[in-house]
C-alpha cells in the first residue's frame, strides 16, 4: 500500500498542542471534512468514537490508527497528526499516544479495509518510520515523511 493513495498533505497536522483522546479524534474528523466534499465532521467523529468504544484502536509505540466506516465514501481517506504531548489513549500496551493516523473506509469496504489497516499497522511497526513521523516540525515534514514509507 502507497500512503500517499489515503493521504493528502492538506490531511497532515504536526505537534498539535494540548488535547484529550476525544479531541484528537474530533481534530482528525474535522481535517477530514474540511477537505474531503460531502463528508460531516460531526458524522465522522460519532462513528470514530463508537469504534473506540469498541476497543481502543492505539497499536502500541505510541501509536494509534482511529478508523471507521462511512456510508458515502467511496475511497479509503486517511489524515494524520502528531501531537506535542503523549495522551492516554487506552493503547494496547499501556503507552501514551503521540501519532494518530486516521482511516475512513467504504461501508461496503470488507477485505480491503483490513488489508489497508494490516499494511498501514506493517509501516508503523517500523521503528525508523515511526522515529521520521515524530521529529517532523511541519506538516510539509510529516506528510513527506509519511510518504516515505518503509518498502
């Protein structure tokens, strides 16, 4: 999977300062709306914090992967952010979240949202790729970053 198919530069926030879980992924919904035509933050957000509510979506390594399914979408779209500060994110192993990349996939989406998932959980079990996406400064920086994934 090329990240840069789900992710656009206008997707990417760097070292966003002072929030919670919840206004992380009310964050995330709402870089995605502002750029995607047709989608609701508010819709968006709902359906992140119900998959949350499901199990926490935090991988490990400080990393989290928020995803939901969208009635209306007709393609995977992804936004990423870093965080200045670490949250509580209920992650897996128990560490604090700084690098949350979203996923919105097709309601219909069956087999490719997991694939798409497994591979992006692939390139962010990464230790380089992780360690690229945080020193980022800007988003011009992370989504480069991002799009440098590991092969």
């Amino acid at each position: 999977m090329q990240i840069e198919t789900i992710l656009s530069s206008q997707r990417t926030l760097c070292r966003i300062e002072g929030v919670s879980k919840k206004r992380a992924l009310e964050i995330l919904a709402n870089t995605i709306a502002e750029q995607v035509p047709g989608m609701d933050a508010d819709d968006i957000f709902r359906r992140l914090i119900a998959r949350e509510k499901l199990g926490s979506t935090g991988i490990g390594h400080g990393i989290a992967i928020p995803h939901c399914r969208i009635p209306g979408c007709d393609a995977t779209l992804g936004a990423l952010i870093t965080l200045e500060e670490p949250i509580d994110f209920d992650a897996i192993d128990g560490e604090a979240v700084d690098v949350l990349f979203a996923m919105l996939v097709p309601a219909e989406a069956e087999d490719d949202h997991l694939k798409t998932l497994a591979a992006l959980a692939s390139a962010l079990n990464e230790p380089s790729y992780r360690e690229a996406l945080r020193q980022a400064e800007s988003p011009e920086q992370l989504y480069q970053a991002a799009i440098d994934q590991p092969s």
